[in-house]
C-alpha cells in the first residue's frame, strides 16, 4: 500500500467521523486561509479543487476541500493554521 493511498484512507475516516459530528458551510476558495490552501496545494499539487467547506467541531475551525484528478474524487480535512 502507498503512502498516498494510506493518507487518502485515513483523510476519508476523519471526513466520515467529521460529517456526522460538525456543522459544514461551503466557502469560496478565496476565504480559505492561506496555511489551509497550502497544505492541500502541497499535498496534492495535480488534483483539481471542486469546492471547500468550512467545519466547526468542538471549538476548532476545519476547511474540508474536495478534490478530484483522475477519475477519482476525494475530500480532505486542513486546519486552518
């Protein structure tokens, strides 16, 4: 198994655990902060961004971007900082 395929399974069990728990707004990727933004350009630097979201969970504001290239689809869970 692939460093990436473990990182894709384990962003997609944090989205799971995140979507039934927080309360998820869709943002535009301008007011997306810049670490955020980043961190997902880094991680995936060919993948096309479809959209983001905004997420509060126990205090803490989490940016949720879904992602596609490929064929395939994903979404992944940035902090802000």
């Amino acid at each position: 198994m692939t460093t990436r395929t473990v990182l894709n399974s384990v962003a997609l069990a944090l989205c799971l655990t995140l979507t039934v728990t927080a309360q998820e707004q869709k943002v535009n990727q301008k007011d997306v902060p810049a670490p955020a933004l980043a961190a997902a350009t880094k991680a995936y630097p060919k993948a096309q961004v479809k959209g983001w979201e905004k997420e509060t969970k126990d205090g803490k504001t989490l940016y949720e971007v879904t992602m596609a290239s490929g064929g395939a689809k994903w979404q992944v869970v940035f902090e802000a900082d």
